[in-house]
C-alpha cells in the first residue's frame, strides 16, 4: 500500500509534511525530491519556495515496496502560492510629539489588504488598507510605521518599515521635484511629505514662486544655471511647537538655457508649381539641431536653414520649426505659412515676321496675373520693352532679323515663379519664278521658291484661273520646301493660264506672288506658189506675264523630229512669220520666253501645229555655169521623200544618171545640151516621169 496524502496549498517559506505513517518493511521513493527533506523516507517535509508570482503546483509520486518486492505508488498535489511583492511606505518621517492624523500609505500599492504596526504612537484609522493615519505619542527617536499585504490566497509579502523621529525639532525632508530642467518649459512643481497640521514656507534662489499649496509650490525658473529650493516647516499640537531643524534640506536644481522664444522663420510666402527649391531659415544658434515638419509631416532637415522642392501641388502649406540646443532644450514651436499657386505661363504670338514685329503683347497666364500683390519683371532677350515694368502685360518690339527673341518673367515677390517664352522668326516669303507648259499640252510646271523658310510650317496654295476672266481657284498645295508644281488638269492648245500662289505666315498674313500668265501659241501654214516660192508659216501669241522678257526663241518639230530653234525676236514682239514648208510635212511650234534677269528662268507654250501639202515640182531647164541659176536638175520639196530612186536618160534612151535619195545634186556638166528624160520612184511604188533641157 502507498499514500502520498491529501493534496495541499500554502504560501512561500511554510513547510508541509507529505505522505503517511510507514509500515514495516516497507522502503520509500519520491519523485521528484525537489524542494523535500528526504526522498526516502514515508513522511518527507516538503518546504514551500516561490519567486514567481503565479502559483506552482507540482506532483509527487511516492513508490512504496514490499519486502517480497511488491510495488505500489501513489500521488499528491502541492501548491505554493505566490507572496506579494513588497512595497514601500511614504509619509513623514519627522513629526512633532502628540502630532495627530498623520498620514502614512503604501506607494503605489499593487494590493488591497495590508496589516500596519506602528510604534510610538497609535492607529487611528486604516487598517487592513493601503492608507492609515496615526496619533504619535512624545518625543521618540526610534519610531516607526511597518506594513506587509495579504493577497487572495492569504500568503503575506515581507514587511516594510519607515522610521520616524518624533522631535520638535523637525527633520522636513527634502523638497522632491525636476533637478535637471530647461529654463523656458516652466513652471515646475516641487513638494515636500504632508504631516497633518503643519504649514510650509518656501525658499527659492534662481526663480520665482508661481503658486503654492499645502506641501507644493510652482516655480518659474529665471536664469540658467543653479537654482536652489528649500522648505521650512512648523507645526504647534498640543504637546508644543515644533519648527524645522536648521540648516534646511535644500535641493539644487540644475537649469539649463532654452533657445530663444523671440525667432521667426524666414522665407518665401508664395511659390510657384515646378519653382524649384524653396529655403526657409530660423535664426537659432549654429550649435543647435533643428526639426521640421511640413503639414504635419517630418521632413529632412538639421540646421538652421531647411530647403525643400517647391510642392507639386497648389494649396497652403504649413512649414513648422523646433530648435533643441546643445543643452538638449526646445524651444517653442514656430510655424510659417506659405502658398504654393501654378506655374506662370506667358501667352502672346510665338513668330514675328516681317510686317508683324513691333507692338507684340505678351501676358502672364490667367492664373498666375491673379496673385495678389504680384511684381512682374519682365526679360526680353531679342527685343526691347516698350511698355512699363511690374504688370502682367508688357509690349514689345523685335528687330527684323532670324533669331529667335526670348521674353521672360518673374514675380519678385514669390519664389520660383518664373516663366520664358520664345518668339520665332518667320521671315519666309514666296516666289513664283515660272509658269511653262509641259509637252502635250495637258500639264504646266510651275517654278517656285519659298526662301526662309525655316519658321514657317504653312502649306503653298497653287491658284489658277483661265487667263484675265473669272475668279482664281485653288488647284493643289505643297509644302513650303517644294520648288515645282505640276498642274495636270489644263488645256494648253485652248488656254492661257493666271497663276499665283499664296502662303500664310506664322503670324497670319497671307503673302501673295506676282501672277503669272502662261504663253498660249497659234500657228497658221500658207502653201507655196508655183515655182520657187516656199509655203510659209505664221506665228502668234500672247505676252508672258510673270518676269520681263527678254526675248521669245521659237523652236520647231517637223515630223516628229527634234525640236530646232527657227527664230528669235524681242520681248515685245509677239507674232512672227517665215518659211518653213520644206523642213518637213507636219510642223509644231512653241514659243519659249526667257527672263531678262536670268537666261536660265524660261516659260514655253504649247504646241501650235500646222501641215504642208509639199507636192513635188520638177523643173524643166538646167544651165550648169555655175552662176547660181538653175545649175543642177532640180525637183522641188524632194529632200521630204528619203528612199526615192532617180534615173536619167538622154535623148536615145541611153542611161546617163542614177542615184537614191536624190536630193537635186546632178548638174549635167559633163553631157551635151539636149532634151533628157527622168523617171522618180518613191518607196510606196509611185512614180513621176518627164523631161528637161539642158542649155549651155
């Protein structure tokens, strides 16, 4: 049989025995043997120990064994409750004899039942709480208030003990409160220990008495350095007056330099979106360490002076600043309000031109001009001011030239708000140089020229109209860098044409050219008469208009041949007529006109086309003396019928010439004067026969 009995509880340092009675030959084993005074016998002494202050509860076992070896164990519960924590008392520990209802308590008690003794004096209420009051008896130097608590599971802390002197000469304790200060952060509050009916005057050195209570005073400190604070006590009970003991207790309160509480924050009340940085400066001491906030939020920042990106969003803005000197003291907490407003922007013409350059407004965009107490002044690179400073419009006048001109701004009295503007050059102008007509007649090429260019992003409008009738049309566009332009809708052979072309500039004029008139030709083919005479073509046009006209060279294509200059006449002639009926069957003439200023810049016309009938004429006498008459075997207009074959014969029928492609070459100076016969065949199988005389 094994009995380790009843389960128990108790408190740190008490002792309980375990188990029961042991038989005879029986031996014992407990487990574990912590805390137990044997852990073999059968009723071991178990001591209670708890430094925690929760309970510990621990099983133990106990094996008991038979001399036959029979085992049998059985187990017990012990658990030691925790004790409370000691405490500590306050209150007077110098009192005067018979002084009745001083208060002694428990500083900061953590339980609800305490149990006092008191020595030299008795309770008079309190007990069994954190709080008693006491009546002392005479004069005792050896005195004292003991307390211990008592907590739920009735375990006691250790006792506690003041000592208290009863004399009348009072021991008034030291005044309590901050040693170690910063001089502005006043006022600071010192007392001395409450005794019931005593009252207490104040000795302060290095600052004044603000108020004062029962056992308290408020003081404001006044200088740096070492201050002094002492208290006097009196009381007068029943058994005498009683006065502090000299020389007093004094406690020496270190006070440290503030920084200074008359600074303000230097810098900028407005700024402008994209400003920048903005810098602030609390005039503070350069030893001294800084801390700022902005709307509320710390930012960067350890010196005097704090520079931040101006905000990217308009609004008021709250900038605060506390200094902490080298002493470790703050100062008081200075606040700046500056307003962030949108970037300034310039309106005004971006080009100038030529005709458009002087009396130029520029003003500071809508928003920005509405700033109170705004100063703008006003920058202009290029250019000069013709208006006065400090408004938010100013006019300007720029030389003519191709460099760009930069007018700027700012208001004086923000920070970062500043704003350029560029003014461009446009100084392009247009040029139509000529006006020709394109071979077949259906298209006209148009030369052109926009010089200075380069401001200038319009688009050339090409205008056109039948010639002095009707209203001009737009017929197309290029870009200001194209030099030709192709009219492909035209009627050369019916029309001449008006052209002209318009650009707009940048500052909105539209600049026109001259107009130029096109040269429309007309051509008339009289035949030759008989004989020698050649058929003759007449040929007419208009003036060009466009460039003065130095002369107009007429080329002509027979055949579909190459193009020949025929002929060159002046500037003011505008028809002409020759011969031309044996250059070929089909004829088409153009009249080129060149400019005087430049052989180079030419217009042409359209074709004008005739045709002659060229029959062939063969003449009957050939007189080789050589006198320029009739001295060869002549056929007239035989040099337009290539691959002819000519053969002829004398009078007898006798061959005495042949050739191809004649082309009145044969004399006949080496036969006799005579009648003589021709045959001429042409390639497509005709033929012409007859005779002529040779006359010598």
């Amino acid at each position: 049989v094994a009995d380790a009995g009843p389960d128990a509880a108790l408190c740190p340092g008490s002792t309980v025995t375990l188990g029961t009675a042991a038989r005879t030959g029986y031996t014992y084993a407990w487990s574990p043997a912590t805390n137990l005074s044997s852990a073999t016998t059968a009723r071991p002494v178990f001591t209670a120990i708890n430094a925690t202050q929760a309970p510990i509860t621990t099983t133990y076992t106990v094996t008991a064994t038979t001399a036959q070896g029979c085992v049998a164990t059985d187990l017990v519960l012990v658990t030691v409750n925790p004790s409370p924590l000691p405490d500590s008392i306050q209150g007077s520990q110098s009192v005067c004899p018979t002084v009745q209802g001083v208060t002694y308590s428990i500083r900061n008690p953590r339980s609800t039942n305490y149990q006092w003794t008191v020595v030299g004096g008795t309770i008079a209420s309190g007990q069994n709480t954190a709080s008693i009051t006491v009546n002392w008896n005479g004069a005792n130097p050896n005195a004292s208030v003991q307390a211990y608590a008592i907590n739920g599971t009735l375990c006691q802390s250790t006792p506690v003990t003041l000592p208290v002197r009863i004399n009348q000469l009072l021991q008034t304790a030291r005044p309590t409160g901050p040693t170690n200060i910063c001089q502005a952060n006043g006022p600071y509050t010192y007392q001395t220990v409450l005794t019931a009916g005593s009252s207490y005057a104040w000795s302060i050195v290095g600052g004044t008495q603000v108020t004062s209570s029962a056992n308290t005073v408020t003081v404001q400190w006044t200088r740096p350095g070492i201050g002094k604070i002492a208290v006097f006590e009196t009381t007068d009970p029943s058994g005498g007056r009683c006065i502090s003991q000299t020389p007093l207790d004094t406690l020496y309160v270190n006070v440290l330099p503030s920084p200074a509480a008359n600074l303000a924050i230097t810098g900028p009340n407005r700024a402008c979106v994209n400003g920048g940085n903005l810098s602030f400066t609390l005039p503070g001491a350069a030893t001294s360490t800084y801390a700022y906030t902005l709307n509320g939020t710390a930012i960067s920042g350890a010196t005097g002076t704090v520079t931040l990106p101006v905000p990217a969003n308009p609004g008021t803005y709250t900038l605060t600043a506390i200094e902490k000197n080298s002493s470790l003291c703050s100062g008081p907490t200075y606040s700046k309000q500056f307003v962030v407003v949108p970037a300034l922007t310039i309106t005004g013409p971006a080009n100038y031109c030529p005709e458009s350059r002087t009396g130029l407004s520029f003003t500071v965009g809508p928003v920005a001009s509405a700033l109170p107490n705004a100063n703008y002044q006003w920058t202009v690179i290029g250019g000069t001011i013709t208006s006065v400073q400090g408004t938010g419009t100013i006019t300007v006048d720029l030389p003519a030239g191709s460099t760009n001109a930069t007018v700027q701004v700012s208001d004086v009295n923000s920070a970062g708000c500043g704003a350029t503007f560029t003014v461009r050059p446009d100084n392009a102008s247009v040029a139509l140089q000529a006006a020709s007509v394109v071979a077949g007649d259906r298209s006209i090429t148009l030369q052109l020229n926009v010089p200075n260019n380069a401001g200038n992003a319009s688009q050339v409008r090409i205008l056109r109209r039948v010639a002095g009738s009707g209203t001009f049309a737009q017929v197309g566009t290029v870009a200001n860098t194209a030099t030709s332009f192709t009219d492909s809708n035209v009627d050369a052979d019916a029309n001449a044409y008006d052209y002209r072309l318009e650009l707009q500039n940048s500052c909105g004029t539209v600049l026109q050219t001259q107009d130029h008139t096109t040269i429309r030709t007309t051509a008339t083919a009289t035949e030759g008469q008989e004989g020698r005479d050649e058929g003759k073509v007449k040929v007419s046009w208009n003036a060009y208009r466009g460039f003065d006209v130095k002369e107009y060279r007429i080329f002509r294509t027979s055949d579909n041949g190459t193009s020949t200059l025929v002929a060159t006449v002046s500037g003011g002639t505008l028809q002409t007529e020759f011969a031309s009926s044996t250059a070929g069957f089909d004829q088409c003439l153009r009249v080129v006109a060149v400019s005087s200023a430049n052989a180079s810049v030419t217009s042409a016309s359209n074709d004008a086309c005739v045709s002659f009938a060229n029959d062939l004429v063969f003449y009957n006498v050939i007189t080789p003396n050589n006198d320029g008459l009739n001295d060869k075997f002549e056929i007239k207009n035989v040099g337009l019928y290539p691959g002819n074959s000519l053969t002829i014969l004398n009078r007898w029928g006798k061959e005495v010439y042949r050739a191809s492609n004649y082309n009145n070459q044969w004399d006949g100076a080496e036969q006799a004067a005579g009648v003589y016969y021709y045959l001429l065949k042409l390639p497509g199988g005709k033929s012409y026969k007859g005779w002529f005389e040779v006359v010598k």
